[in-house]
C-alpha cells in the first residue's frame, strides 16, 4: 500500500507512522527526515535546505522532487511506502501522481491527522527539535494551512481521504488509524 500521512507540523504523522512500519511492512519515507540528514551530512542539498528550514518555511519543489524520485525508485519501495510530510503542496501531489502513473503505481489512501492548534504548540514545547520554537512554530502551522490544507480537497475528491481525530494516545490514534485503512480499503474494492 501505497499511503500519505497529512497533518500540521506535531499531529504525529511520525509517532503513527513508526507504528505502521511493522503494521504495513513498508518503508517510512518523512521527508522531513531526509533533509535532517541531508543538512547533518551537510550535502549541497542540506546546505540549501536548511536555510528554509530554520525559517519554518518549506524547501523548493524542485529540490525534494529530487529526493523523493531516488527514494521512491528504491526496490524497498516496489510494494509500497509510508510518506509522511509529502507532498506538501499541489505541484508535489501532481509530480507524484506522475511519478507513479508513469509506473502503473498510485497512492491508495490519505489519512488526515486533525489536532487542534493549542494541542499541536503544547506538544511542540515538550520537545526540541531546532525548528520547534513559537515564532518558527506559527510559521510551519502557517504554511501548513496555506500551501498543504488544500491537498485535503485535492484527495477527497479522489475519494482516497480519510480524516481522523488525532487527539489522544498514540495507541488509541493508531487504532483510528488501522480503521481508517480498513475503510479505504473496502471502499476502493467496491470502486
Ligand atoms: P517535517 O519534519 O515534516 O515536520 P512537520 O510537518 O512540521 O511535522 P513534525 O515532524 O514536527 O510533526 P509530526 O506530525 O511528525 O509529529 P510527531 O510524530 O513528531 O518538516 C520539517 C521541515 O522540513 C518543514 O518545515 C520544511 O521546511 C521541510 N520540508 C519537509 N518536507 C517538505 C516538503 N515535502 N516540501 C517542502 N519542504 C519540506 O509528534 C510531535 C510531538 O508530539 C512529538 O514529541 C511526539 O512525541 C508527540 N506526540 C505524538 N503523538 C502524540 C499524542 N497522540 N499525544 C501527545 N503527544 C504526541
Ligand atoms: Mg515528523
């Protein structure tokens, strides 16, 4: 299976889909994570990126596209993947479509973590990580709303969306979660 995580910057698409991992049996690709180590390993690409990052806003098109293509011709990929924090905008969910079109693939689902914002600052201030901090933090829900929320439409209207609370423990979100995969993939039996 082939399934996106969408949600604001701390709604726990990484906490669900280290969960998932073993659940689905296929890869994590955050690439969130990629550009971190892109930037630790201090690469041409991490050096451009980290610039954005530290902005809180996101990293060009052209330049994840190019991580994501490599990633996703690995053969670890071939049955399927877990992307979390991609696509991020409708240029991105366009360029996947292609991607996978071009290889008789498609995404089969998209699960929507819905956290309200107060809970998503409370969980950002329990942690720290180098973009978490309230200035950068209002920019990432910012972005989130203006170039991400609208891939919501972009796959309801596919019929691939399915939206859960993700308010709660991990364990109770992840229940949602498996429910939610159940769903879609009854409703894409029945076409
Ligand atoms: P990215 O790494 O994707 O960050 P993000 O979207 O801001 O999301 P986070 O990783 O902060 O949150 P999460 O939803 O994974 O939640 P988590 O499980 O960690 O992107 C970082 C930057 O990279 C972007 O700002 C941009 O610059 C760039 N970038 C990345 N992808 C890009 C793209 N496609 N295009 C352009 N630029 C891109 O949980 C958060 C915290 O809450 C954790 O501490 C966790 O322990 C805790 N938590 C999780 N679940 C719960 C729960 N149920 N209850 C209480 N606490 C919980
Ligand atoms: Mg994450």
């Amino acid at each position: 299976m082939r399934i996106i995580l969408i949600g604001p910057p701390g709604a726990g698409k990484g906490t669900q889909c280290q969960r998932l991992v073993d659940y689905l049996r296929v890869p994590h690709l955050s690439t969130g994570e990629m550009l971190r180590a892109a930037v630790r390993a201090g690469t041409a690409e991490g050096l451009a990126a980290a610039h954005f990052m530290a902005q809180g806003q996101l990293v060009p098109d052209p330049m994840i596209l190019g991580l994501v293509t490599k990633r996703l011709e690995a053969a670890d990929c071939r049955d399927g993947c877990l992307l979390d924090g991609f696509p991020r905008t409708l240029p991105q969910a366009a360029m996947l479509d292609d991607l996978l079109d071009c290889r008789a693939m498609s995404v089969d689902g998209v699960i929507e973590l819905a956290v309200p914002r107060d809970e998503l600052v409370h969980r950002m201030l329990a942690r720290k990580r180098e973009d978490d901090n309230p200035e950068i933090f209002a920019k990432r829900i910012a972005s989130f709303e203006v170039q991400t929320a609208p891939l919501l439409d972009y796959y309801k209207r596919q019929g691939k969306l399915a939206s859960i609370d993700g308010l709660g423990t991990a364990d109770e979100i992840f229940n949602r979660v498996r429910e939610a995969l159940r769903r879609l993939k009854r409703d894409s039996y029945q076409g």
